[in-house]
C-alpha cells in the first residue's frame, strides 16, 4: 500500500470504528478490506488499528 493510501485508508476505518464500534475488530477489518477492496496482507495491522481506536474510545468515555 502506498504511504498515502495507505494514510487514508487506515484514517477511514479509525472514523468507521467511531461510528460502528464494532465487537469484533477481527470481523469487522475482514468485512472492511472485502467491502473496500483492500489488498490483501495487510488485515492484522488494520485490526491492530482498530483495536487501539476502540481503547482510547473505551478509556475517554470512563
């Protein structure tokens, strides 16, 4: 993925995971990079994306 592609495209799933936040971040990334169309090889850094936005999500509202 392109350094700015790559920006963008893990900006975009921060702001769905504010939107959705989802239960399931595994799931959620799967749904995400076949929906969007991402290349493959890149789910566990993404998931790792999501889950890290979901803790400061979890850790402003306490």
């Amino acid at each position: 993925m392109a350094t700015k592609g790559h920006n963008e495209v893990k900006e975009s799933l921060r702001e769905m995971t504010r939107i959705f936040r989802p239960k399931d971040p595994k799931k959620f990334v799967k749904e995400y990079v076949r929906k969007y169309r991402i290349t493959g090889g890149y789910e566990e850094e993404l998931t790792l994306v999501v889950e890290n936005e979901l803790g400061r999500l979890d850790s402003s509202v306490s």
